[in-house]
C-alpha cells in the first residue's frame, strides 16, 4: 500500500516530466507485485507519463516495458535494447507470448550474470 501511495503522490502532486522508478516493486511479495503492476498498468493507460524503470526482474521487464535497455557490467555500456510492440492492458492476458521477449532478455544477459557468479565465487 505504500508503494502505491508515493507512486501516485509523486504523479499526481508533482507531475514531473519523466519518473524515475528504481526498484518499485523489489520488496513485494509475488501476489501484491501483481496487483501493483496492474495498477501501474491502469494509471499508466488513464494518464500517460514517461518513466525510467529499473529491474532485475524480466518478468516485470516485459509486462510493464516498451523499451528494455540491457546493461552490460562493469563497465555498464548498453548490450541492446528490446522493444516490446504490445499494448501495456493487452500483457497480462497474452503473457505466453512475452516468453519469448523474455527468453531472449536472458539470452542476452546469462553471460553477465554467470561471471558475476564467479567474481562472487572467488571471494
């Protein structure tokens, strides 16, 4: 319930330009995960606004993005960027077909996180 009060103060008190979301949903459990993306969803087709979201979680990636900007790590460069040509309320009953997003997504990042795996590994 938080997190649904600050997103929807910080939209409609301050109406900024461009939203930064780092992590908004990192914290839930699976099931209110689900119910905030669809609120996202919701607010987002009511009243458009741009937002840079940031995720580690491709299945939230996927639902919510229209863009997906893979990072490489260290250094951070950009490895691809992934457009989703999907409407936003269309996802979450067509999840089947964003599999496929998401397998490539891993695809893309699997040898980054094996050698971040590794790094950890030799601590």
């Amino acid at each position: 319930m938080k997190q649904r009060v600050a997103i929807a103060r910080a939209l409609f008190s301050v109406r900024p330009a461009v939203m930064l979301m780092d992590e908004p949903l990192s914290a839930l459990d699976s099931q209110t995960r689900d119910l905030l993306m669809d609120d996202l969803v919701d607010l987002w087709t009511r009243e458009p606004f741009t937002a840079v979201y940031v995720t580690h979680n491709l299945a939230e990636a996927v639902r919510l993005g229209h863009r997906i900007v893979v990072l490489s790590r260290r250094p951070g460069r950009i490895r691809d960027i992934v457009e989703v040509d999907m409407q936003l309320e269309e996802r979450k009953d067509r999840v089947h077909e964003l599999e496929h997003k998401q397998k490539h997504l891993w695809d893309l990042m699997r040898e980054q996180a094996s050698a971040a795996d590794r790094e950890l590994a030799d601590v």
